[in-house]
C-alpha cells in the first residue's frame, strides 16, 4: 500500500482510532529501534557528547529545565 492511500485512510479515522494507531506504531518503532545496533556516526556523536558532559558537567541540564526556559523566552 503506498503512503498516500494510507495517509488518506488515516485522516477518515476518528481521533480515537488515530491516537491508538499512533500508540501502536510508536511502540513498534520503539521496540524496533531497541534491537537495532548503533550506527558508527551514532555511536561517535554519542561518544563526543559524553566526552563534552565529562569536560564541563554544568553543560548537561535536564530536558525539563530546558523546556521550561524556552517557553519562558530565556
């Protein structure tokens, strides 16, 4: 089935059935994704991430407070 047939299938469902779909399919990209290895650029930008954490702790802040600052334009 070609993603525009599916796209229009979807927009003909009621909310409901399209937040349970997206429920579904996003457990299955989840589950999918836990088994498939790292990529090698997924592994060195995950390395250079750490490595920037480890040089200047105070640079890794929760996603909340983040969150919270962009929302209050700081």
């Amino acid at each position: 089935m070609r993603n525009e047939t599916i796209v229009e299938h979807f927009r003909q469902l009621p909310t409901d059935e399209k937040l349970q779909l997206l429920r579904t399919l996003w457990n299955e990209l989840e589950a999918e994704a836990a088994e498939r290895p790292l990529t090698e650029e997924e592994r060195r930008f995950l390395d250079e991430r750490l490595g920037d954490i480890e040089a200047d702790p105070r640079a890794d802040r929760p996603w909340a407070d983040v969150r919270a600052d962009l929302l209050n334009g700081r």
